[in-house]
C-alpha cells in the first residue's frame, strides 16, 4: 500500500500541491495502541500539534484540528514499532473522513535497551545512480559495525540530505539502506524539500510520503530521542534557511512534557543549531541563515531541563561543540565525502558515521571512518605537507572535542601537547585542487578546527601523534 501511494504521488505530480491536512469536526481521531493483543498504557500520541496518552487499556483520542495530516506514536521504551525493512511504521496518514480506528500495533522489543547503539549517518547525498556503488561499500562497513554490537540493541538515524533534490531517488536509497536490516529514522533536510512550491508548508510533502512525518520523537531505554526540522523553505529555487517553526516548538515543549527532567535527550537535525561554542551576532547573509538556526537560542531553552545532544549534519565536516554542561552539539561529517568524488570530506575526516552507546544515561561515542578499524582516529602528516606550515608535523583528528589531548613523541618519548590551529587538512586541498578531476569545480578545502602542529625537536627521530579522547582511549599515527 505505502508503494502504490508513492508511485501515485510521483506520477501525478500531487506532491507539488498544498498541505495533505485532513479538514475534521466532530471529535477528533481515535484508536488504539496493542502489544500482543494486549491494550499498552501511557503511551504518547500525537498528531504533530496535541498529544496525549493512552488510557490503561490502549485507547486514546486526540481533538480535532484542521492542520494534522498524520497520527502517530511516540513508541515507548521497551517495545519497537513494525517495521518494512529499515523504515520504522510509527504513523498512519490520516484519511478525510475517517475518525476512528487508528489502530497501532508494539512489538516487545527482544532486548533490554537499557542499553542500546544509536549509528548516526548524515549527508549521503547521492545524486545519481552510479553514487550507489561507493554507498553500498560505506554501508557494508556499516554493517559489520551494527553486527559487532551482537546482543545490544542497534538502530540509526540518517541526519538528512538523503538525496540531491532527486526524490525520484529516495526508492534506491531505500533500497540500498534495507542490506543494513536495521531501523533507521530520517531527518528532512534542504536537498530533500520539494522545491518551487509556493510556500515552506508545499516543500516537506515529497519527503513525508516517502519518510513519515519531518518531525516525530520516540524512546529507548532511559533515553528520549527527537527529530526535529529545522530548514525553512524560502519559496525560490534552493533559497532555505536554518529556523524552527513555532509549532515545531509548541509541539516540542508538549512533547517533553511526558520526559522526566534530568533524563537523557537526543536532537536530531539537519542543520547545526551553531557552528562554534560562542554564540555570534545574527547576521543575515546567505551564509549564516543557511549555515545555521537563527532561533537556536529558543530551542536551547527548551531543552535546559534536559541533558542533551544534538545530531546534525550538513556541513560535510565532523565537529563537536560543547554549549553548556548538558548540551553537546555533534556535527556528523558526510557519508558522501567531497560529494563521491573523494574518500573523505571538506575538513579531512574520513567517509563514514557516528556510533553512540548508551548505558542508562551515560553516553560514550566514537566516529567511525568506513574501510578502517575502529582505532583509525587522526591522520599525522610529516613536516613539508602544508604550504602553510612548511616546518611542522601535522596531525588532524576529527573527533576531537576540549577534553581530548594530543601529543607528539619522538622515539617513543612524549615531547609536549600539540598546539590546535585552524587549517586546511593537506589532504583535503590536494584532492580539491585538481578542479580537472573534480565533476562540481567549487568544491574547495575547508579549514577546521580539529588540526594540530609542532615543530620537531629532532629532524631524525622517529615521530608519531598520540591522541587521547575524552573517555581515555588512546590512539595513535605515523606521519603519511
């Protein structure tokens, strides 16, 4: 039934039209939520403006709106919604004259999610259907990832930029993510809007026939996850900016309300709420309002109670923020690297993803570079490697956040902490400068801020680079 709805959808063009909104009186919808035939209580639902829970026995009934076009579950810890290969059934479309019946069926989950592996992928971005044998491969590793974690709970979140304004791709995405046999959740994004409609509420509906509702929450363990969209369609071409609407918002704080405060909270997004921990006067270029959310301040607020991290992608470099002591930003490099047309992305870091293990409310993380062990962590370059830096050891670490360390050693002694600059990874402006084996000629190199330098003490030794993150693991390369 899903596929003959998107096939319709695409043939005649009614993903271009209005709002899908279902014009209702009476009082409201209703349904309810089972577990093996048995009514599941206190479980939220909503229709993307209310919520409420079910009653002891399952049932519940929202009012009557004329703006909501889904109803759908909040699934609770504990249980998993069905599933057709990696799209999570957490919602039905609502049908212009039907008010109840809007049934839900839990699965128990198998496993205790207590503790659980949430795999975070962003901007896969394919663009044509030759992209689809270099993303296959990243998926393979991706695979080998989730199948390690054997007895955890596993699923994933894809941060968006599934595709590059090609819905007519979204059936081989899928595809090509089902060899995972893994949920994963989506977030919309701006390559992902139905462009040239004439207002923000006509660019989402291409994506949600495909994906479900662009923003949803659901539950594992002691945590609570949500995803949210944070791109407003500007009504010309590609012109987008990073804001989250008000009813976005007023359906968040609704949301929350059922989450205990102090509990573990992930954001799911498309575009980084900041691109660096200071906050920096608003300024309206096309930069800034695409590059970030103009009224992050207010998301921020909401979320206070909580102790949170935010997924983001877009940037197509990896980068970790520290806002406050309960709020961390993790901005996801590309799955896509320099658009396919090199194994790693704008700043250096590697094709490939974030892991996130949970264990109550205790999360540790790590970024896992496709085709390299777990232990591939930082790429040293030998003195000579960068224009900039003719005379120093360079080293880039992508994952680096404030509470990691990284030093030099010189015939296995320790000589001193390297100093942070912000600098192109030489590896990057190599690959980015050949514009002849470039198909997008503009792509350029992006300085980062996880790159490092020191000036070797002894021109012979034998020289590494030893990082240690945050969680005291320690890595370790050779300059290249």
């Amino acid at each position: 039934m899903r596929n003959t709805y998107i096939v319709f959808l695409l043939l005649t063009g009614c993903f271009l039209c209005g709002p899908l909104s279902v014009l209702r009186g009476g009082n409201g919808v209703s349904g309810r939520v089972t577990c093996e035939r048995q009514g599941v209580a206190q479980v939220v639902v909503t229709n993307g403006i209310q919520c409420t829970q079910t009653d002891e026995n399952g049932y519940y009934t929202l009012p009557a709106t004329e703006q909501a076009t889904f109803v759908y579950l909040s699934t609770p810890a504990g249980y998993l919604p069905e599933r057709e290969q990696s799209l999570p059934c957490y919602y039905q479309r609502l049908v212009p004259g039907k008010e109840e019946g809007y049934d839900f069926t839990l699965l128990p989950n198998p496993l205790d999610d207590t503790r659980h592996v949430c795999i975070v992928h962003a901007d896969p971005q394919v663009y044509k259907a030759e992209n689809f044998v270099p993303y296959r491969q990243i998926l393979e590793d991706c695979k080998e990832t989730i199948e390690s974690f054997s007895g955890l709970d596993v699923f994933g979140i894809d941060c968006g930029d599934l595709v590059s304004d090609r819905p007519e791709l979204y059936p081989p995405y899928i595809e090509a993510m089902d060899q995972l046999d893994t949920p994963f959740y989506r977030v919309i994004s701006n390559h992902d809007l139905t462009l040239y409609g004439r207002s923000h509420d006509t660019s989402y509906q291409t994506f949600e026939a495909f994906f479900g509702p662009a923003y949803y929450s659901f539950n594992r363990g002691k945590a609570h996850y949500v995803v949210l969209n944070d791109v407003f369609y500007l009504g010309r071409d590609y012109f987008y900016m990073g804001y989250i609407e008000e009813r976005l918002l007023a359906w968040l704080e609704k949301d929350l309300s059922y989450v205990e405060e102090g509990s573990l909270l992930f954001i799911a997004l498309h575009i980084p709420t900041r691109l660096e921990e200071r906050k920096i006067p608003f300024e309206y270029s096309n930069g800034n309002i695409a590059g970030r959310v103009s009224n992050a301040a207010f998301l921020y607020e909401i979320l206070k109670p909580y102790q949170t991290h935010i997924f983001a992608g877009h940037t197509h470099y990896n980068r970790n923020l520290l806002h406050a002591d309960n709020l961390y930003e993790h901005i996801t490099a590309a799955v896509c690297g320099t658009w396919w047309q090199g194994d790693i992305c704008l700043d250096g870091t590697p094709q490939g993803y974030g892991v996130y293990l949970i264990d109550g409310n205790e999360v540790t993380w790590y970024y896992k570079s496709a085709g390299y062990p777990r232990e591939y962590q930082l790429r040293a370059y030998t003195p000579g490697s960068s224009a900039a830096y003719p005379g120093d050891l360079l080293a880039n670490v992508w994952n680096w956040d404030k509470d990691w360390t990284v030093e030099w050693t010189e015939n296995g002694k320790v000589m001193g902490a390297m100093e942070r600059i912000s600098a192109c990874d030489p590896s990057a402006e190599a690959l980015c400068a050949d514009k002849e084996k470039l198909e997008f000629p503009w792509i350029s190199a992006t300085p980062n801020e996880h790159m490092f330098r020191a000036t070797p003490r002894d021109p012979g030794a034998v020289i590494s680079v030893r990082a240690t993150d945050r969680f005291g693991n320690v890595y370790e390369s050779r300059p290249e």
